[in-house]
C-alpha cells in the first residue's frame, strides 16, 4: 500500500550503420537518440528522482568535442534532459536538420553510442553530483568513461581502503564514484598496456591511437575491476573512443537484457521495454546472463564474455512482484499465479463465505495479482457448483440449477488513490488528517454489516499506510471482516542490493516480533542475538551469521500477522481485520526461476549482505535498549 524505493534503470544504444542510413530510412539521424528516449520514459517506473544520459561520436577530429552528457534531477528529468538535447536544434534550417553528415560533425549528441539512467537513490544521497553517467575525463581519447549502473555495493568500507592505500584518490565516498576510479584506474593501465605496444611495433602519433583503439579489451579492465565487487549490479559503460560495454553481478540479482540486429544493439534492466521500442518479440531478446558482459568494440562488433565466475544464483524475485512492468510475459504469468496461489489462505480468512465477500485491490501495481486470485476463487465456485449439482441427482429442475450457476465471485473497485500528500502542510494533526485521506473508497460497494471485503496489495512493508489511511476509510464501508492479502511473504529484512529500505525499524514484521517477544516475556532472545551480533564485529563478512533468524523463530507467520493486525489497526475501526501473506513456498512455487528471497528469508546471496544486516540490526537495539 505503501509505495517501495524501486531501484535504478539503465538503457544502452550502439548504432551499427552510420547516420546517413537512418536519416535516409527513417526520415532522422536522431533515431538513436529518438530510442534512447523510449527505452528510458518506458521504464519509469524505476527512476523518478533523476535521469543522465552520455553519447559518443566515433571518430570525431582533434580539437572537437566528442562525448556528451546531461543530466536534471525531479520525476520529470527524462523530459528535461532531452527538451536540453533538442535546445540544440532549434534554429537550424530543415536542409540541416536533415543533413547527417553535418550533424555528425558539428552538431552535440549526434553520435552513435548511446546510454540513459533513471536514478532512484538507495543511498540517501541526492544532489546533481549523484546522477548518473558519471564522467572521467581524459586528453587520451580510449582513457575517457562514461559509468552509470542499476546496483548497490555491500563492501565500499572495503575497497576505499584497497584503492586508496594504492594511491588513488575518489572524489567522493560513494559507491559510483569508487566504481568510477576502479574501472578508470584498469582501464589506464589497459591503454598503457597498448601504448607500449605499439611504440613496441614503431607506430608514432595518430598510429598509436588508432593501435589503441583497434585492440583495447574491455573484458580484461572488467575482470580486474570488478573482482572484489559484492553487491547486485547492472553496470554500462562508454569510453570516448566508442568501447560500450555492460556487466552484471556474478548472482544475478539485478536483471538485464539485450537485442541486436544488423542496424542497432540495445542493452536495458527489462525485456518488454526492448520488444515495444524496436518491435521484436520476446524470444528475440535475450538475457545478460549472471557474471557475464556484454562488449561492443570500436567497429560496432558485439559479444558476450564471462568476467566473473558464476555464483549461487540469487535473482531478484521483488523484481517479479513489484519493481519491473507487469507487461513481460513472464512476470505477467508469474503475478497471476502469486495472486491464485493465495486462494485456500483467503477462503481460511472468509470461512469459505465467497456469496458475502467483495474483492478488490490496491494500488495498481497489485491488479494482475488481482486476476490471478479472481481466476483461483473462480475455480473454487465451478468446483462447488459442480459437486451441488451431482448431489441433486440426474434430473435437477431448471430453477435449481439456475439458482447453483448464477453464483458469481463479487468483484468491485473498492478503494482508489484520490490525491499524493502535500509537503506544504507541516502542521501535524492537518497533515496526519490529510494522510488519512489519500484513499477514497467507492460508497455502496457491499453490503453493510454483511459482507466481507478482501483486498490484495503486492507487499506490506513498512505498514503505515494501512494504519494512517487503508483501514480506517475501508472501515467506513461497515465490512464485517476486512482481510488485507500480501501477493508476497512478511518482509523481515533489509535490501542491499538496490532497493531503499534499509532500517530494521521500518518493517512492521519485525515490530510484531518484537512485540511478541516482550508480550511473552522473551526479551532474553533479543539480548542473545545481540550479543551474538555484537561479536561478529570486526570478523571478515565471509563467516558472519544472520543472527536476526532468532528474532522471528519462535512464531508462526500467522502469529505474526495477528500481531501486525494490532499494531496497524486504528483505534475506533469496528471491522474485524487480519492479514493474509503469501507463504514463501507459494513465492518459490510461482516464480522458480527467481530465487532471492533474502527480504524473507534472511538468506542473504552475497557475505556482504549479512555484514550490512547484522550492523542496522546492532543499530536498533542500541538505539532503543540498554544492553
């Protein structure tokens, strides 16, 4: 109900024929650009705090600028950075602005290698200096980078130290800017490999460049840059002598996927986005697989190249749920199924009473879970018609019959965001009344004090929402029971890898276990994890333990969620409520391919998942108890 940081997004774009040929079959030089811009505005949905894009000319003369970039921040910065790109056209004559050869050399952002970011910030950072594609420059052409990615590190601590103590010098502490200096640092040595080389082979002046630039591996600056990495992550990257290239984390937790033909290769963070920009069906996409790079050379040749050795693979399954666009064909089947796999909970929660229970959802991004569920409890009612009807003998009269196949499962549009909360209203009780009217409900949907209403979310995260708003004005309605359903498990802990929700006091599951911890006169298990906690500080990350396991482990989920229901309830509401979750086998069952559960679970995919988990849990007990 509550709306999650989504992570990141990243677009990539390297044109394969020059700008002659898409000016003379698609009426525009700036068909990249004009992609480049789709890729970005169809994927949204994961960045709305700011958004970069870098461009590269190939072959550009000395003395003219050959790498470009923009960067705004606000939810309408894709619309921004590329009004800025197109400020540069405006006063040129139509001859000109059709005229490839020209805008190859003299106009800005008219290049062939293309890559765009959409920024959600995990980090708490914000700013300009944070947006992506982050810039080191150069007088050697191959020497300048461009870096944007869809990730989050567990181990900067670490690998601040190792390149400092080397003698290079970050220009912020943060994991772009590390990455940055990594990758720049190798890619140094890499152009420095070659320089040498050539001199080697008599080459002088513009020999060497092109020497350079004909043989650089970016597979060799990757494998030694990328080595210490733990963390989820996508990274793209551009040098300014036209090497493009993508990696992704050895667990596969962040997703990527890419598509080539012989006039453009494209790289994005989700598949159907590829499919409606450059109509190409699903099949033709294909998935940068986990450890794996995707390289383009200088004279446009693409290929695929493992740079880290396969891990246990951990793919993000909240990506499934939540954060990519329920139009994948995957994802689209995997949400129903998440939504039927609820069914026999729900039917537990409502006695089997489908004849007096309404259905419905919140928000939209929960509607295909929604389907999913209608379809299950649709097959529930043709079950129990067909059984009715056996037991009425051979011969049931039209009337009876009429009265078994009219039952129908109820579905209404309950509940509808009706405005966004207004920063401007400070003063506490008009901003805590303005909250709790986010949401409106459609009068007359049910039946007072008959029916039952269930509504199904996504994910139940922190809470507040039903708590500030949800309840209270569904309660309005007068339901006899509201069921609140989770297409997902309780989540129990925090994300590292890209999703911004990363204190242990933010997740109503862990309150409620808490809580029962104290109701039950068990405080002695929150001071035993502690302490066991405590004493991992300082031991490396490879041999920590998520000790926060022992917090949950004397209840049930159901015991959990009837704590949740106390604690989230508002005082006054005259509806009984409870929370139904999705069972963790029921996640796995609907989503095999996608693994990482770790929100859930606990079982972090990379060591320093649990280092960063066992200090935020060592950071709420110290804050609130006195051990």
């Amino acid at each position: 109900m509550e709306e999650l940081k989504h992570e990141c997004g990243v677009a990539m774009i390297r044109l394969l024929k020059p700008l002659e040929y898409y000016e003379q079959k698609y009426g525009t030089w700036m068909y990249g650009l004009n992609k480049l811009y789709l890729l970005m505005e169809k994927q949204h949905n994961r960045g709305q705090e700011g958004a970069g894009l870098a461009c590269v000319k190939l072959e550009a003369n000395p003395g003219e600028e050959y790498m470009f970039r923009e960067r705004a921040l606000g939810s309408s910065a894709i619309t921004e950075i590329f009004d800025t790109v197109q400020s540069n056209f405006k006063d040129l004559t139509k001859e000109q602005l059709h005229d490839a050869e020209y805008a190859k050399s003299v106009l800005p952002f008219a290049g062939e290698v293309y890559m765009g970011h959409l920024r959600y910030s995990t980090t708490g950072k914000s700013g300009i200096s944070y947006v992506h594609p982050f810039l080191r420059r150069n007088n050697w052409r191959a020497k300048n980078l461009a870096l944007c990615g869809n990730f989050n590190m567990t181990n900067v601590d670490e690998i601040f130290a190792r390149i400092t103590a080397i003698g290079q010098h970050p220009r912020k502490y943060a994991d772009t800017y590390i990455m940055l200096e990594q990758v720049g640092h190798r890619l140094d040595r890499e152009v420095e490999r070659l320089f040498n080389l050539a001199e080697a082979e008599g080459l002088t002046g513009m020999g060497v460049t092109h020497y350079i630039e004909d043989h650089i591996d970016l597979a060799n600056v990757l494998r030694t840059s990328s080595k210490e990495w733990d963390g989820g992550y996508v990274i793209c990257g551009l040098t300014g002598s036209g090497e493009t290239f993508a990696v992704r984390d050895p667990w596969g937790i962040r997703p990527a996927f890419w598509y080539q033909d012989e006039e453009i290769a494209v790289l994005a963070s989700e598949r159907p986005v590829i499919q409606t920009a450059l109509n190409v069906p699903a099949g033709s996409v294909k998935e940068l697989m986990p450890g794996q790079a995707l390289l383009i050379n200088k004279a446009g040749k693409l290929r695929t190249t493992q740079i880290n050795k396969v891990r246990e693979l951990k793919p993000c399954s909240f990506e499934r749920i939540y954060f990519s666009r329920g139009s994948d064909v995957d994802i689209y089947k995997e949400r129903k199924l998440l939504g039927e796999k609820l069914v026999p909970n729900i039917l537990k929660a409502i006695n089997n009473d489908v004849d007096h229970t309404v259905f419905s959802f919140i928000p939209n991004t929960a509607e295909v879970a929604f389907y999913g569920m209608l379809q299950g409890l649709d097959d529930y009612l043709n079950e129990e018609k067909v059984r009715r009807i056996a037991s009425l003998g051979h011969s049931p009269n039209l009337e009876e019959l009429e009265q078994i196949l009219s039952r129908r499962i109820r579905s209404e549009k309950v509940a509808i965001k009706d405005i966004k909360l207004r920063t401007f209203i400070a003063e506490g009780n008009s901003r805590n009344d303005l909250a709790a009217h986010v949401y409106d409900i459609t009068y007359g949907s049910l039946v007072p004090g008959v029916d039952n209403l269930v509504i199904i979310d996504d994910s139940i995260v922190r809470g507040t929402t039903l708590k500030q708003s949800i309840i209270g004005i569904l309660d309005r309605l007068n339901p006899k029971k509201i069921v609140i359903v989770s297409s997902s498990p309780q989540v129990r802990y925090p994300d590292y890898y890209g999703i911004d929700m990363a204190k242990m006091s933010e997740f109503i599951a862990f309150k409620a276990a808490i809580e029962l911890l104290k109701d039950r006169d068990m405080k002695d298990v929150i001071a035993a994890a502690y302490r066991k906690s405590k004493d991992q500080v300082g031991v490396p990350k490879e041999q920590m333990v998520n000790y926060v396991k022992e917090i949950y482990a004397p209840f049930t989920d159901e015991e959990i969620s009837a704590k949740m229901v106390e604690l989230l309830t508002p005082a006054g509401t005259k509806a009984k409520v409870e929370i139904v979750y999705q069972p963790l086998q029921g996640l796995h069952e609907a989503c095999p391919k996608h693994r990482g559960d770790w929100y859930f679970s606990g079982d972090y995919p990379t060591p320093g998942g649990v280092k960063l988990l066992n200090n935020a849990f060592i950071d709420y007990i110290e804050q609130v108890y006195q051990f």
